[in-house]
C-alpha cells in the first residue's frame, strides 16, 4: 500500500509528523539545527510508513486498553465474559492503533485527531481525541477516551501512549517507582512486586542494555528522565503506572505511560493503587496528559 501524505507540525527548530491513517500515530519527532537532524523518538522508516505498521511509528495510542488481556475476554460487571474482537489471543493494546484517525483540526503548532468506534467494532462504542501541541521546549500530548450508547454496564477502560526512543550504549533511564508486576511467557501480569534491585537500578540511571524488560511498573512518580549523554529529555505524565520495553538486540526501548497495568480487568483482587483502570458508563471520559521537554547540552 502507498503511504499517505504526512502531516507536520513546526515550532522553532522542532518538527513533529502525524501519520492519522496509521492508527493516529506519530512518525517522526526530531529537531533540525545547522543542517543536523537529531530524533527524539524512534523515526518511522519507509518500509514502515508504506505498509502502515503502527509498530513501526515513532509513537501510538492505546485504547481502550494497553498491554494485553489473557485469553483476550474480561469478566464484566453482569457476570458474563465479554471477548474482544480483535483477531489476537490475548487482545494487544486495544483498538485504538489498528483504525485510522480523522484530522478535525491542524495548525503549525498543533493538531486533534479523532476517532469514533461503534458497537460492531468494540464491546462497547466510544469516542477518542488526540491533542499535540508544540512549544519552545518540546511537546505536550493528550489522548481522551468518552463512552457512548445507552448501555447501563460499566466497561472496563485505559489509554496509554507507546512511545519509541532511539537506543545507544550510553543512554540511561532514571525514574522511581513502588514496584513492578513479574509477568509470565505471555507477557501477562501475574503478581505485583516490589522488584527493589531493579528499582534503585531505575532511580540512579540503568542502561536498556543490561536486561530484556517488557513490564508494567506502579507507583511511578509521574517523570522519567532518559539521558543519552549530549541530550536529554523528560518525559512527565498524570498517570502513576509506565510500562518499560527494552527487547535484547533492538534500536529502540520504550516508556509508556499508562493509566492501568495490563489485564487489570481480570485482577480484581489486587489493590487498586497496584492495577489502575477504570470501569466507565456511558458519557464519562477518562484522559491521560504527558510531556515531553528536552535539553541539548
């Protein structure tokens, strides 16, 4: 398939490409100064772009799950499973990445993108809205999720954004969190931990490099800071889980803020500060806001 037009937004030296047709994903994310490109995100490649794999962008929603849900059912309020549709054994990030969004409105600095599911798509249809919008020091990003229909169960739901980040030997990320949940060969949760080496690896600066991770932390202190020794940036969320992905022999790790652990529905009896998510009816809205602001030294 041909890739579509890109859509670019400016300010100063940054430049930030929309790809809404590829499940409303980020591109590309770089800045441009004295004729040298440094990219802040993982950049889509051509290959990518032709074949429209989100995988493949800078950065993709998740809605209105992220991460994967065992078996792909959850148990709901009425006592009966509800199977999500989405072609997977254990449903992977939700919908929200797997349709193209629409551009309801586009600036030099800024955009919204939209994307309406109905009742033959989803369990339950729902209305999402991405904002991005670029300033002096970097770029802020909000994804809501508002439930239609008249339905009067609760549904189970969570955004996250799946940011990709470049991947070098000296680069470091420094965050604090409470603990992490140990997952299974499924990458399914399976227990909350403590996790404290790895933890205080975290806090003082620990390399993608030394372990493969694709876990969901709790207690996060909403900032993480990634330092790849000329440049930084500081990635800063409302939400108090991320989950971190750091594949063995990769270019890239990712740092997720998400507003849930995966498979939250089906974990009832964990404490709610340690699996998040929420159970929405008809005409509530949940967001999640990060930001992104960077320095070059």
């Amino acid at each position: 398939m041909a890739a579509e037009p890109l859509l670019t937004l400016r300010h100063g030296a940054l430049r930030l490409e929309l790809a809404p047709d590829i499940g409303g994903s980020i591109a590309r994310c770089f800045s441009e100064q004295d004729g040298q490109r440094r990219h802040w995100l993982r950049p889509a490649s051509a290959e990518a772009l032709c074949q429209g794999l989100a995988e493949g962008m800078a950065c993709f929603p998740l809605l209105p799950h992220g991460g994967r849900v065992r078996d792909g059912r959850y148990l709901g309020s009425d006592g009966q499973w509800h199977r999500l549709p989405d072609g997977t054994r254990h449903s992977l990030h939700g919908i929200g990445w797997r349709l193209p969004w629409q551009t309801e409105s586009l600036g030099e600095h800024a955009a919204r993108l939209t994307l309406t599911v109905d009742s033959g798509q989803w369990p339950f249809p729902f209305l999402a809205e991405q904002t991005i919008t670029l300033d002096d020091s970097g770029f802020s990003h909000t994804l809501r999720l508002t439930l239609l229909g008249d339905a009067p169960l609760p549904h189970p739901c969570g955004l996250g954004l799946h940011p990709y980040f470049p991947r070098t030997p000296d680069c470091r990320i420094r965050l604090l969190t409470a603990g992490m949940w140990r997952t299974d060969d499924a990458v399914l949760p399976l227990q909350p931990t403590p996790a404290t080496a790895l933890r205080r690896h975290l806090q003082f600066g620990w390399s993608p490099d030394w372990r493969a991770l694709d876990n969901t932390f709790y207690g996060w202190q909403r900032q993480a800071d990634i330092d790849w020794g000329s440049h930084t940036l500081r990635l800063q969320a409302d939400s108090r889980f991320v989950a971190l992905y750091t594949p063995a022999e990769q270019d890239f790790f990712c740092l997720a803020p998400c507003t849930h652990v995966p498979d939250f529905a089906n974990h009832a009896d964990a404490p709610p500060a340690q699996r998040g998510g929420h159970w929405l009816r008809p005409g509530d809205t949940l967001a999640l806001s990060c930001r992104y602001r960077w320095q070059i030294r």
